[in-house]
C-alpha cells in the first residue's frame, strides 16, 4: 500500500522504528507522471541490492492507451559510486496477469516434472502427457 500525497514537499515517510520489509514508499503526481519513492529498505532483503538509506525512484508515464514507460533511478551511496537508471514499457495485455507472490516459492514444479521425466525415461507412460499428445492410457 502506497500513500499518494499532493507533493514531494508533503510526504511523510513512517517512523524509522517501522521497517517495511520492501522499504518505505510514497507517491505523488508530477503532471500526468505517477511519482513512486521508496527509502528504508529492510537490511534482509538482500534481493533489493539497496541498503537502509538508498533510495528508489520510480516513475509511471502513460504513453498511449496500450503502453506505459516506466522508469527508475537508484541512488544508493553506501552501495555505489553514483545513481544508475533503467526504463522500460509495460504494455498491455488482453492475458490474465499473475501476481508474483502466487508462484513465488513454488518448489513443487520442479520435482512434479522431474518425476515425470524419471518415469518416461523408465518408459512408462505418464497419463497427462500421453492424453496431451494422443497417445491414450
């Protein structure tokens, strides 16, 4: 949950004692430009490669009815020697879209194919692929 403020000048970050395990984030609008800011991250999210007192900015412009630019710039001096930046479009999609949280940590995959592929190479028939590929039980 991000708060959306009327401007950089009235954002208020949480308490240092409150340590969002993605980091603390705000928001505001810059014209037509959704401005996301975040700060704080917590030190074990190592995923993040950004330490306490780095800063995220991200930015969501809408080019067209289809297509998003997003970019960002992180500026982190404990962990570089100077802001780097990136951007890319986010297009539309008439797919579904899958939260990351919902696959995240789904170990199970790899061990249903690797079993299946254990049993082709025995040669034994693995129902759900020979139904797939037609070949019956």
């Amino acid at each position: 949950i991000i708060p959306i403020f009327k401007s950089k000048a009235d954002v208020k970050y949480r308490p240092g004692a409150i340590k969002p395990w993605f980091g603390d984030s705000v928001g505001w609008y810059e014209g037509d430009t959704l401005v996301v800011e975040t700060t704080n991250v917590n030190p074990a999210q190592i995923q993040a490669l950004i330490s306490p007192t780095g800063k995220l900015t991200e930015r969501f412009s809408r080019w067209s009815e289809d297509q998003i630019l997003y970019e960002f710039t992180v500026n982190d001096p404990t962990f570089y020697t100077q802001p780097w930046k990136g951007e890319m479009a986010f297009n539309a999609s008439k797919e579904p879209s899958y939260e990351y949280a919902c696959h995240e940590g789904n170990y199970a995959m790899e061990g249903i194919l690797a079993g299946a592929r254990k049993q082709e190479r025995e040669g034994k028939v693995v129902k759900a692929n020979a139904a797939e590929e037609g070949r019956g039980n």
